[in-house]
C-alpha cells in the first residue's frame, strides 16, 4: 500500500473515531422505564408533599379585583416570534399587550399577568421577579404568569446562541420594556381594586378547533369564561381557548395578536363590558380549524374565529351568575425536571448536559391559583387538550379547572403517551423535551397539585 494511501486511511479511521466518539458522549438510548421510579417524578412528588397555598382561609373580608394593561410594542422594529424565526416585521395589524388582573382577600393578594407573546419569557420573569423583590410589594410566588401564545408576536426576549435561529437576537432593552411594562400594569391594577363578585362558564365552541396530530383525533373545544362584576357595576371577561393562534402564514410579516385580538375587540365592543384578557388554554395538540367561515367573509381566518368566539361569549354572558368567592389562594407548585434533552431519532436522545448547554438551566414551577371553587394551573409547556380533559373528569363535585400555559418557562409540548412513537410530528418528536411517558408523569404531577389545592 503505497504511503498517501496509508495515510489517508489512517486519516479517515481517526475521523470516524472521533464521530463515534463524539456520538457517545452526546448520545444515547431513550430510556422506556416507568416514570414513577425517575428521580423527576419522585423529587416532584416529595415535594409537593408539603406544598400549600397562600390562602384567605379564615378571613371574612370581600374578594377585590382589579385590572389593568399596557403596551409591549418594541421602539424599533425587529424579529417575529412563531413558526421558527422570521424577519422583522414590516407592520402592525394590532398592537400587543401585557394584560393584568389583581386580586386582594384580607391579607391574601395575587395577580395574573398575561402577554401578548408566543411564551412569557424567561428573561422577562427573571427581570420581574428581581424588580418586585427591590420594591418590596409582591412576592414572585404570587404571581401567576401566562401569555396568548400568538406566533405573530415580536421576538428578541429570549437568551443563548440558539435564541438567534428561534426569536431573534436577545434585546436587553426590549425585555426590560416589557418587565417595566408588567409593572405598570400590574400597578395600575392594584389601583383600581374594587369589591367584586365572580362567575364561570364552559362553553363547546367545537367549530373553531381541531387535533393537529391527526385528523378526526379528539379536542377539548371548550371556550373558558370567567366574569367579574364589581360593586361599582365594571365587568371583566377572562377567556381561554384551546385552538393555536396560528392562523396567520408564515410569510406573514404582520404583527398581530390573532384570534385572541378579534376575541377581545368582539367582547369589548359590548358597552357592558370594560376590559378583557385572553390567555391561553392548554393548546399543545390543537389547532384552529381553517376552514371556518362566519359573517365576517373571506379568508381572514383569525377574524373568522376571533369574531365567532366572541359571539359565543355574549349569547352566554348574562346566564353567568356571579357571586362574591369565598376562597383565595396562590403559590408556585415545585416541578423538577432535570433531564431534558432533544430527540435525535425514534429511540435516540441527546444527553441533557447538551440540552443545557443549548437552552440554559430554567426555574420550572406550576403556577397555582385557587379562587372561590375554580383551581387554575399555568403550566412551563404547551400542555395538551386532550391531557387537561383528563383531569377535569378527576375533579370532585362542584369544582372546575382552568388549565393554561406558558407560566415563564418553556420545556416543550406535554402530549399523551400513545403519540411519542406512533406520531412523528413536532409535538411529539421535534419539542418533545421530556420522554416517551411525558403525559403520565405531568397528568399525575397535576392531580396531586389539584388535590393540595382544594383540600
């Protein structure tokens, strides 16, 4: 064998050493074990074995509510949030927002914050959490975080090298103007505190979603309704929904809020209604259903949904009885997930340093709060629909749930077990960040919250 032959075989084996190599430390088996015995489920489940809210048990006061919101538009114009990273925007079909409701019990209070964006950002949560800190007016554990989860947001609010091919390039400024912005809104809220009565409904509006995992899969077409009258006669409307505000095409570069904006301007535009919020409902394996047409027209589908949504909500608005809630509880349920990683094939995973390495270390929490006899949780993922009808029907007579998501952290989609290896779909492979018995293990993990919640 001549010489450069030698050594360019020589060269070759190396290289493919190497990749093996490398392969080995970066890769490995999808582990098919129970997820009881996972060091996650059980650190989770130890836990929550003292977990409890901050509760007004005890007190006699009047439930008081207040809401408020304020503009997150970027100065400047930059990237688009959704469907992977697209250009920056070119318009604004409507502005975005950060929405916020208070809640004052005695000495119990909490807040929901909801932004117009594809997540609440985890660097958004962390500014928040160090600004309330300093000021020394609420605590990060009473805070109940959530966003619409439009893809037609704004992006640069996430950090790490990889944020760049998802949301644009991390923009200090930007997030701080968003974590300034929940301030003032939820300042603005505080303010206007009044004392207020409350009512729930859950409405089928089954003509505006569908499963995107496969067609004719079950949906949880539920339109959530929460009302709030106070004793000076404003009302307030607090929706969810489970369909993907992803009506907008990709190529779009329109920024918009989607369906959840059309929702809102239809309710609002009822003179006795003053103020509303959308936050997402647990959409991981729902998607809107395109081919819903309405008194609205042509093919703009986000007004199609947001409009008839809307309708369903006034035709049931004064069927909602209201009373003043007797209960008021919140906190920060613990959620230990320390071995996240990406899917490289059908029973092969990366190691989770790397998933680290790439995405950074999150604080995941399931956020809690509990008022009167309705419990809502707002999960780190994109919960499925199909998951949170799972435990409505675990629920003891007389109580409800409301299930959102994207509480400050983002871990991927949560889908039932059956989908990790029958579905190769995005949610099941791409952003399945947690393992093939994802479903069980977060169904459990939220009956347990559920049952500490209502006792």
């Amino acid at each position: 064998m001549k010489l450069g032959l030698r050594i360019t075989l020589r060269f070759v084996l190396v290289v493919i050493g190497m990749v093996i190599v490398l392969l080995v430390i970066v890769l490995r088996p999808i582990d098919n074990e129970d997820y009881k015995d996972s060091e996650a489920f059980r650190k989770t489940m130890a836990q929550l074995s003292t977990f409890e809210l901050s509760s007004s048990q005890g007190t006699y006061d009047t439930l008081e509510v207040g809401w408020g919101k304020e503009d997150i538009m970027p100065m400047d114009t930059g990237a688009m949030a959704g469907y992977r990273l697209r250009k920056a925007y070119r318009k604004v079909d409507d502005s975005l927002y950060c929405r916020v409701f208070v809640f004052r019990k005695g000495a119990v209070k909490a807040a929901m914050i909801e932004l117009d964006l594809l997540i609440f950002p985890p660097e958004v949560a962390s500014k928040l959490k160090e600004k309330i800190s300093e000021i020394g007016m609420w605590r990060y554990d009473e805070l109940y975080l959530s966003a619409s989860h439009t893809h037609s947001g704004t992006g640069n609010w996430l950090k790490g090298w990889w944020a760049d091919f998802v949301v644009g390039r991390y923009n200090e400024a930007y997030t701080e103007k968003i974590a300034l912005a929940v301030l003032q809104a939820l300042n603005k809220a505080d303010d206007t505190r009044r004392k207020c009565r409350m009512g729930t409904a859950k409405v089928p509006a089954p003509e505006y979603v569908k499963n995107r995992l496969y067609d004719g899969g079950d949906t949880n077409p539920d339109l959530n309704i929460i009302k709030f009258v106070r004793d000076d006669s404003s009302r307030a409307a607090l929706m969810s929904y489970t369909a993907h505000p992803t009506t907008a095409e990709r190529k779009d570069r329109a920024i918009s809020n989607d369906y959840p904006f059309y929702l809102m301007q239809g309710v609002e535009a009822d003179e006795s209604i003053d103020f509303s919020a959308f936050f997402s409902g647990p959409m991981g394996s729902h998607a809107p259903r395109a081919s819903t047409v309405d008194s609205f027209g042509g093919k703009n589908v986000s007004k199609n949904i947001g409009g008839g949504l809307s309708r369903v909500v006034m035709a049931n608005w004064e069927q909602i009885e209201v009373v003043y809630p007797d209960y008021l509880g919140v906190g920060k349920a613990p959620l230990y997930i320390d071995d996240l990683h990406f899917r490289a094939a059908k029973h092969i995973r990366t190691r989770s340093g790397l998933f680290e390495a790439v995405t950074g270390r999150q604080y995941l929490t399931i956020d809690v709060l509990r008022i009167g006899n309705l419990m809502m949780m707002s999960t780190p993922f994109d919960l499925s629909g199909e998951i949170a009808k799972d435990l409505e029907q675990t629920l003891p007579p007389g109580r409800k749930l409301m299930v959102h998501n994207f509480n400050g952290a983002y871990i991927g989609y949560i889908t039932p077990d059956r989908y990790y290896y029958s579905i190769k779909k995005p949610e099941t492979y791409d952003m399945n960040w947690v393992g093939p018995y994802n479903g069980s293990m977060i169904k459990e993990i939220m009956k347990e919250i559920l049952q500490r919640g209502l006792d």
